[in-house]
C-alpha cells in the first residue's frame, strides 16, 4: 500500500467512524455549549463551538481543499477559504449526516483520481509550503482535531462516544 492509498483509507475510516457517531446522537446535543467560554470561537467561521458548528465547518473545509488541491499548480498558493461562497449546509442531525455522506464521497473520488504529479505539486499556503500529498495529511489532522472536540463536547454532556482508533473497518488492512 503506498502513501495515497494509505490517506484514502485513513481519512475514509476517521469520517465514516464521525459520521457514525454523529447520526446517533440526540437532537438536542447538536447546539448544546456545555461549558461557554469568551474564548469558546474558531475565528471569523464559528461564533460558538457547538457539534453543529463543527461538522459543518469539517465539511466545508474538506470540501474546499479537496477541489482546490484537486487544481492547485505547481508553484501556486492556496488562500483560506474566508469570504469563498461555501457549501450551503442541512439541517443539524440526520440531514447534516447524509450531506457530510455525500461530501466524502466526492472528496475520495477526487482524491483517489490525483496523478502522482498532482500529489508531488508544491504549493504555498498560510506562508508555509507544501506537497499535494503533504496537505493532505494536514487535512486527516485537521479532521481529528475537531473530532476530538466534538468528543469533548460529547463527554460534557453525558453521552460516551465510541473509542477512537475503533474505526469501522473490521477485516482487511486498514494501513
């Protein structure tokens, strides 16, 4: 299994194990903010860091730097995605869910459809360089930070999210 093919199935099994959990939990933990804060903000995108917030910033985020790297040029820079026309999002909950579904399904695709040139393209990004390849490891790590908040989230409010490393593939290698 070489490197791509790892991240595909690294980044596939963290969302679906997300997704997973996230369809089970009750209505009410989508807007919840158990414990607030003056500093309970991501920047200009979420006001308040709730379960809702974060999918849908998760979403769109993984969703933007897949088409962008998808069409990054060599030697190019990718801007941040604020002020950029973003996904419309669902409703909290199952809808949300089924969107975020849909959504992975299309980032893989574009993903596993990336040449080995593509993946070896440098690019610039908040001042720092990058490898296509390189990214998207930025992109699984961005991902599990913000899993581990809406497990935070999750645990304030009584409700026990599965293990982490118990992703949903059972046979077969993972990486």
């Amino acid at each position: 299994m070489n490197e791509h093919e790892r991240f595909l199935s690294l980044f596939n099994q963290q969302v679906t194990l997300s997704l997973n959990t996230l369809e089970q939990i009750p209505a009410a933990l989508w807007s919840s903010i158990p414990a607030d804060s003056e500093t309970n903000y991501l920047g200009q995108r979420i006001s308040r860091i709730t379960i809702e917030a974060l999918t849908g910033h998760l979403m769109r985020a993984e969703d933007y730097w897949s088409t962008t790297l998808a069409n990054m040029a060599p030697g190019g820079e990718m801007v941040p995605p604020v002020g950029i026309p973003m996904l419309e999002l669902a409703s909290a909950g199952q809808p949300l869910v089924s969107q975020y579904r849909g959504v992975l399904e299309n980032n893989l695709n574009r993903i596993r459809a990336m040449s080995p040139q593509q993946l070896g393209t440098e690019f610039t990004f908040i001042g720092r360089k990058y490898t296509v390849q390189g990214f998207l490891w930025a992109v699984y790590a961005h991902h599990g930070y913000h899993y581990g908040q809406i497990d935070l989230l999750l645990r304030q409010q009584s409700y026990l999210p599965p293990e982490f490393l118990e992703l949903p593939q059972l046979g077969g290698l993972i990486a």
